[in-house]
C-alpha cells in the first residue's frame, strides 16, 4: 500500500545543501543537479522537512489506492457522515 502523504521539492527554493538527504531515514532523497530530488520510495515520514531552513519541502497528498477507496481498510465500504449546517438531527 502507498503511503498517503509523499514529500516533494520546490526546486525554486531548494538551495541544495543535503539537510534533508542526511536526515531521510529511508534514503529517499538525492541530489540531482543540485538540487533534492525525493525517490519513488519516499514513506511520507517528513523529516525531510522538519531540517530544511528554506522550506523547500512541502507535503504532497496522495490519492487513495482505488481498492482502498471502494472497500475501505478494513475491507468494508466506509461511511461517511457529516455533522453541521441543516442537519435535522444534530
């Protein structure tokens, strides 16, 4: 299963100093052309972020798997209710 958060780089900001490679515990982040690059292996942990001074990393969320979508993960349809505004019951 794909991780729902990923980070990503904005190459505008990137100073390419390797904070956030060194911190990656998963070796998901290299340098290309001097700047981070995050790999497909990324576990959306963040800590890439947390040590990078230029805000160069930001989160990017993902789409569920479609199976996940459909079935939930505990293999039932999920359901969703929302509380609030015109709700007779509430």
């Amino acid at each position: 299963m794909r991780p729902m958060i990923k980070a990503r780089v904005l190459q505008e900001r990137c100073t390419g100093c390797g904070v956030c490679e060194q911190l990656c515990p998963m070796e998901a982040i290299g340098m290309e052309g001097g700047k981070a690059l995050v790999l497909d292996h990324c576990s959306g942990c963040m800590m890439c972020m947390q040590g990078c001074t230029m805000e160069a990393i930001q989160p990017m969320y993902l789409e569920p798997e479609p199976e996940m979508a459909q079935t939930g993960p505990h293999g039932h349809a999920p359901v969703a209710r929302a509380w609030g505004h015109g709700d007779p019951e509430r």
